[in-house]
C-alpha cells in the first residue's frame, strides 16, 4: 500500500465519522466494504487499495483492521496516521471511533463520496445481525472455506457488487495488465 493508499483510506475512514459523528468499527468496515463494492461494479476498479478478509462476521478490510485492533504486524505508518486522526473509545466503548478531523476531501472522487454517501445511507443504522447477514455474499462464503488466509476476490467482490458482464471483462483485463506489470 503507497503512501497515498493509506493517506486515502484514513480519509475515507474520516469521512465515515464526521457523516456519522461517530461509529463502531464493525460499521466502519461494512460501510467501506459496500462502498468498495459499489465503486468497483459502477467503475471498474476498487474504491480503496486495502485486501479484504473473509472473517466469521463478514469481510474486513485487512490492514485496516490490524491497524485498529492494534496488532503487532500492522502498518506502523497506516496506524501512526489512523491515531493521529481518529478517537478510539476506552473501557466497555472500545470499538466506537471518532474523527478528530474533518476529512480532507482532495484524496476522495466525486464517485468515492458517492459510493461511501449510499453506504452509510444503506448501513449505518442497520443492527449487527442484519450487517452480518447482508455482508455474507458468494464471495465472502467462497474466501471464508478456502484454506489458508481467507483474501476475497476482485472479480467475486464486483459480482457481489452487481456488476455487469461487460465491467467484469473489464475489470479481468485490468488485472490481467497489473498483473503482467507487476
């Protein structure tokens, strides 16, 4: 992930809060997971360069979530940024973050806050029974019984999302190109 990745997805994570005033971190992933969705069957290409996971309680986005769970493998910069800009609750509250800074909107496209306005629309309210539900997709099922780590696809993730044929070609050629430049 380059500097710029993570400098975006800690935007993305603050314009969560400040539309919210305030989230749980489950919320937070979701809504970033059904935005990055939406974003890649409306455009063809992933919203935020974070790996989504397969995890009992739905997809995650990984190095995210091992910066905010302050795992001793996460990105040191990506979570020096996060705690620079976001509030982490104490106690019983631990998993509620807060912004503690409005979102610098450079880093986020007119599709990007369109995709991210939908989600929190569609999900910030939802009960955590009925996210679970909603977010355990073909591809999520797919990763979550593979062996080894549970990495959800590009191309299932977009299928999920409800891309049409044509921008799954697309998004096929594209990571066939990435992946011969690589």
């Amino acid at each position: 992930m380059t500097q710029f990745d993570k400098q975006k997805l800690t935007e993305v994570i603050l314009y969560i809060l400040n539309k919210t005033k305030g989230l749980d971190y489950y919320h937070v992933f979701k809504i970033i997971y059904f935005a990055n969705i939406a974003h890649l069957a409306k455009y063809g290409f992933s919203m935020v360069s974070d790996e989504f996971c397969a995890l009992p309680d739905g997809p995650v986005p990984s190095i995210l979530y091992n910066c905010i769970k302050d795992d001793v493998h996460c990105d040191k910069e990506l979570k020096n940024m996060l705690d620079e800009t976001v509030a982490k609750g104490t106690d019983d509250a631990y998993y509620m973050l807060e912004a503690k800074r409005d979102a610098d909107l450079d880093y986020l496209s007119k599709a990007d806050i369109e995709a991210l306005d939908q989600s929190i629309e569609e999900n910030r309210n939802l009960p955590y029974g009925e996210l679970r539900a909603k977010s355990h997709g073909e591809e999520w099922s797919r990763a979550y019984n593979q062996q080894g780590r549970k990495v959800m696809d590009i191309v299932g993730m977009a299928k999920d999302g409800m891309a049409s044929e044509d921008m799954i070609e697309y998004i096929k050629e594209n990571l066939a190109v990435e992946a011969a430049l690589a």
